[in-house]
C-alpha cells in the first residue's frame, strides 16, 4: 500500500483514492481512515531509519478497526488483519 502525504493533513490511498487524515506528534504518526462502513486508526511510533533508501523507520504501536455492518464488503479488512507486526518503512518522495 502507498500513502501520499498532502498538505492540510490529507492522505491519500493509492489503492482506491480514498483519503484519510494523519497526526503528526513528536515520535507518533496516526493515520486515519474511514468510509459509510468503517473506521480504521493506525499509530506509529516513528524513528529515523538506518536503510538507505527510506526516511523513517516505524512500529505499529496501536491500530483499531470498527466495522458498522458486518455484512458490508469490507475495504479495510484486509490491510487490518495483515499489519506488520515488526515494522514499515517510511521512504520520502520528493517531486519536482
């Protein structure tokens, strides 16, 4: 999954174009997302990373999906059930 960081806290999914807010507050980044359907909050807690190619480094610290009517496809499930457990990495893309 892509997140694209925009201006006035926006994020956009590059998956399916919705977008989400974030937070960014010392070490924690939280991001989240929601539709008709569900709610999907995800903490950070954000380091610099040590890879080359990436920005920062980052554990899931907290994460909670709300699910309105199970019976509805889910669009957030998925990514939910399969968070990393260790870490992401947070690689800065700079345009021109």
């Amino acid at each position: 999954m892509s997140l694209e960081f925009l201006e006035g806290k926006v994020i956009t999914n590059s998956i399916d174009g919705e977008e989400g807010t974030y937070k960014l507050k010392d070490d924690k980044l939280m991001i989240q997302c929601e539709n008709e359907n569900e709610s999907l909050e995800i903490e950070f807690t954000l380091n610099e990373s040590e890879k080359e190619f990436s920005q920062y480094s980052a554990e899931v610290s907290d994460s909670n999906l709300h699910i309105e009517d199970s019976k509805q496809v889910s669009k957030y499930k998925g990514f939910y059930e399969k968070l990393p457990s260790s870490h992401v990495e947070f690689i800065e893309n700079e345009k021109g």
